[in-house]
C-alpha cells in the first residue's frame, strides 16, 4: 500500500513539474514590404534554393550572447524550417514589391516562370537586446538557362523590444531589405528587354 501511494506521488509531482514547464513560442518570418507604385512587372518568378548557414538551421533561434559564442533557446522556435520561411517572405516581398502575383516560392504549382531566384544565406545573426544582421548573395536568372544580375546584400535591423519576441519581426524587416535589392534587380532586367520608344526617324 505504501508503495502504491509513492508511485501516485511521484507521478503527480511528475505532472505538476510539467504542468509548470515554460511552453515553446513559435515564430514566422513574414513579408513587409510594401509596394512603391511602378507599373508591375511583367514577368513570372519562383523564388528558390534558399540556402542557410548550418548553424542556424534548426528549428530553435539561435542567439548570439558573445563574441563567437552562441545559444540554441529551446522555448523560441521556428514555425517552417529556416530556408522555407526564409524563400516564402521573400516571395511576399517581391510580390509587393513588383506589384504582381505572379512570384511564389517552390514548389510553385500553377504558375509558367520565367526567371528564378536563387538565395544564398551567408550571415543569418541574432543579438538579444539589440539588432538582427542578414547577409545574402542573390541572383535572377532565367528559368531556362542563362545568366543574370546578382548581388550582395547585407542588411541590418534593431530590435524594437529586447526580448527574443523582436527577433522575427527584425529579420522579417532584414529580409525586406534583401527583396528591394531583388526586385531593383528585376526591374532593371525587364527595362533591358523592353523595346526601344518610336521617334520620328531622322532626315
């Protein structure tokens, strides 16, 4: 009988020390950017590979507390894997950006692209209390085959609060940057293609 009513302690002690663990956030990257009104874009884009450093890919933040030193925080958490939450902002961004709908991330179903977008995370930074750092190499190329522009873009935001809460909205802000840089980009590929104004021909 003692034992019996140990075992009952110990599994209601056991409940109640779960009962009182803190329970995870989780988190999304999403899309802020905002449209400048130019004309759309006339082209079709599929946002993907996106790549991200090994070190953050995970579903945990990870949080830079010192210099060359960080933390994995098991109670704030990524709601999609890094490179995916990363690739649909992006797309998002580009969307408003350019003004169509016609940007998805892939997989993209229903859509004919023309170009795609490839992203290559090489900083994806964290600081509590203080800001967020996103460094990406991008490039725009035909679907088919070809070359196109590319670039680097690192951008930096603050935290608007200094709890881990700001993290995501900072690298949601971060992420806009890189899409503007995009989008320049596309902008300045469909004016290369567009066909020369008429004039009057000279005498």
């Amino acid at each position: 009988m003692r034992l019996v009513r140990l075992i009952h302690l110990l599994l209601l002690s056991t409940a109640l020390g779960c009962g009182m663990s803190p329970s995870a956030r989780f988190y999304t990257l999403d899309a802020t950017a905002r449209s400048d009104g130019r004309p759309p874009a006339s082209c079709t884009l599929v946002v993907g590979p996106v790549s991200v450093p090994p070190a953050v890919d995970r579903p945990q933040l990870v949080l830079q507390v010192a210099p060359n030193r960080v933390t994995v925080d098991e109670f704030h958490r990524w709601a999609a894997p890094l490179d995916d939450g990363v690739a649909r902002a992006i797309a998002g961004d580009l969307a408003a950006l350019l003004g169509t709908s016609q940007v998805a991330a892939l997989p993209a179903t229903g859509l004919v692209p023309t170009h795609r977008v490839t992203v290559d995370i090489q900083r994806f930074e964290s600081t509590p209390g203080e800001g967020v750092l996103i460094e990406a190499l991008w490039a725009v190329r035909p679907w088919e085959g070809g070359a196109g522009p590319t670039g680097r873009t690192v951008a930096t935001e603050r935290l608007e609060s200094k709890d881990v809460d700001g993290v995501a909205a900072a690298h949601s802000r971060a992420l806009a940057t890189v899409s503007s840089d995009i989008a320049a980009a596309v902008r300045t590929l469909r004016d290369e293609h567009r066909p020369p104004a008429r004039g009057r021909a000279a005498r």
